[in-house]
C-alpha cells in the first residue's frame, strides 16, 4: 500500500466539500494506517480528533448482521425461517402484484429480510409508522413500530427482487424477540463489551448536546456543504432502536469491529464474536441475476451481490478493481464505510459526516478500496 497517496487523497477531499475525514486500516490485528484531516464544529475550528463521534446511518446494518449472524450460529434462528415465527405481525401480509393488493401465499423468510429482498421499502412516512407515533408518541418501541409495517402491501413477491429498505429495523426486532433482549443490550452485552466498542451507542432523533459529535452537513449542492441538525430521521421515536441506521459511532470503535471480522470473527485480545464459517455464510451471494440487477441499477453496485447485509466482491474484473473476490463491506448516509477481507485480513473504516454525498459511494468508496489492496 502506498499510504503517501492515499494520505494526499484524503486531504483532497476537504477542497471538495468534506469538512473532516478519518481512516484507519488494520492488517491481522495490526494497525497499518491512520490518517484524519479537517474540522468537525460549525465554525470551523475544532480539529478532528480519535474522540469524534458520526452518527453511522447504515453501517449500523453490519453490526446487526453480526448480531442476526451469532443467533444463527447458535442454532436459535435459521436462514430459512418465516419471520412469523418470531414477529407474529407478520403472519398475514399482502403484496403488490400487477397493481392489485393480494394474499401473500408464501412466508417472508429471515434470508429476505438480510439481503433485502423482502418487499419492503424505506417509507418512513407509511400509514403503520404514523398510526403508532400519534398513539404512543415518543415512547413507541422497536417492536411496536417494527410490527406496524405489515399494514401496508409489500411491493414484490419475497426473493424476487432486492430493494433497500426498512429490512434490517425488522431483523433487529427479531434480535429482540429471539433473545428476549432490548437490541442495544443485546448488542452491548455480545460485541461492544466484548470488543471494548465503549464508544458506540443508538441515536436519538435529534442528538442536540452530544458530546464530540460532528457537525452534519449536507450538500445540497456537490461539493457545496451547508450545516444541518445533528439529526438522525431513522430513529423514529426516543424509544426506538433502528436496526438499519440507528447507531452513533467513532472511527476506532468501528475500525476494531471490522478487524475482528476480516479475522474470522476474533479480536486482537482473543475474543471471538463469530466463527470463520459463519462470518463466510455472512459474505455469501443470496441474490439471484434479477436481484443483482435491481442492486446495480438503484444503488450503482455493479460486479457485487450482496449477502446478510453485507455488498460482496463477485467480479472485480467488471470494474477494473484490483481488490479481490469476496471483500465485503457496506456504508451509511453521512459517506462512511466499512470494507474487509478475511483472506487477506484486511480492513479498512473511513469515517466523514457529509449527507447527500453520491461522490463518497461512486469514487470515494471504491478509491480507497483499492488502495487498500493496490
């Protein structure tokens, strides 16, 4: 890796639009690299730090995976089972087919639910959110908003398609009653303790008066940041824990989580989260070609398939990437994201809080993973 270039390229960045960055790659439990540049408060002035916080948007969707991906591994949850099983709400749904609302005739499973081929999608305005927030106000929990989706068809037939969505809120629901848990201890009590993650925590809606937090831009024009409320509209009420985009989050927090799963699933101490076979059915391709399709198509994500919440290299070749097959990641809405490889024991987390930032997914993204296997 030639880290004199990806230290100039990062710097670049903050002549176009991005206040402050921080990267870090580990190789097998050894900190390779760490480079952070820019300012993190509204006026400018405050120096990004290891302290700063992001709120984290999707890369939420890793950490509830590997939470999904423990239960599986225990036996206590299956890939093929109905959702119904452990979400009775949703026992009875519909589907949208050829425009008319039908009886959905087969069970959506937990394999839909992971690789986003469930049929729903991220209306966070849809008629059950706004029935439950105007009965139970600030206090409505996972369960209860999770549970309020069914009353709206789903758009597709499960397994026929992929479609970002509200998916994984479900899926931490299912955490919840599978473990008879609130998801955040679940998660506090078998990866933020155990990896030393004690930096990492949900959102609330608005987030006014956390410390360290970044100031949130957004670019309403490219490359023209405007400063934005340190808001997160995916945690829909106080109470809420969003399974998909819910959690604040610092670099070095996220950077030891990734490490631990590009090596099989073990800390640097000797913790083990995962097993290496459980971390590979993780990273597994479940879409089908109409599926990979809708994932290039939508979110410009050619020559992957996408596992348990995961985006997995199929076909480097397609995009000229030196990285190999089989490296796994995701990102979030503020432009960070998450890359590793468990051959090589590589990974990499790059944290910056601009939203609305299409330039972080089509070249800020792919830059750096290339970097970091070049």
């Amino acid at each position: 890796m030639d880290f004199e270039k990806i230290t100039q390229y990062l710097d670049s960045l903050e002549n176009r639009g991005v206040p402050s960055v921080d990267c870090m790659i580990y190789e097998d439990h050894r900190l390779l690299y760490r480079h952070m540049n820019g300012t993190v408060d509204a006026a400018g002035r405050k120096k990004v730090s290891e302290k700063t916080l992001y709120l984290m948007f999707s890369m939420t969707k890793v950490q509830t995976m590997a939470a999904v991906m423990q239960l599986i591994e225990k036996g206590q949850l299956s890939l093929e089972d109905p959702v119904s099983k452990f979400l009775p709400a949703y026992e009875k749904l519909t589907v949208m087919v050829n425009g008319q609302e039908k009886k959905l005739e087969q069970p959506l499973l937990i394999k839909h639910l992971l690789s986003m081929q469930s049929g729903l999608d991220y209306d966070l305005n849809r008629p059950g959110i706004r029935r439950v927030l105007k009965e139970r106000g600030q206090s409505a929990s996972t369960r209860e908003i999770v549970d309020s989706f069914p009353e709206s068809p789903l758009k597709f037939i499960p397994g026929e398609h992929f479609e970002y969505s509200l998916s994984h809120d479900v899926a931490a629901a299912v955490v919840e009653a599978v473990s008879g848990m609130r998801f955040s201890e679940y998660l506090k009590q078998n990866i933020w303790e155990p990896l030393g993650m004690n930096r990492t925590f949900f959102a609330k809606p608005m987030n006014e008066g956390v410390e360290e937090l970044a100031q949130q831009v957004v670019w309403n024009e490219p490359e023209k940041p405007e400063l934005m409320p340190p808001s997160c509209d995916y945690q829909l009420s106080e109470n809420y824990e969003s399974g998909g985009a819910g959690l604040i989050s610092c670099t070095e927090d996220y950077a030891v989580f990734a490490d631990t799963l590009a090596c099989g699933g073990v800390s640097a101490q000797g913790i083990r989260i995962l097993k290496p076979e459980t971390i590979e059915l993780m990273k597994r391709n479940l879409l089908g070609e109409a599926s990979r399709r809708d994932i290039e198509r939508t979110m410009g994500r050619r020559g992957y398939g996408y596992g348990c919440g995961v985006q997995v290299l199929l076909e480097p070749e397609l995009i000229g990437s030196c990285a190999p097959k089989g490296v796994f990641g995701w990102d979030g809405a503020a432009g960070s994201c998450i890359i590793m490889d468990t051959a090589s024991k590589r990974s990499l987390v790059y944290t910056q809080h601009v939203r609305n930032c299409g330039a972080s997914y089509d070249e800020f993204h792919p830059t750096l993973r290339d970097f970091l296997f070049s």
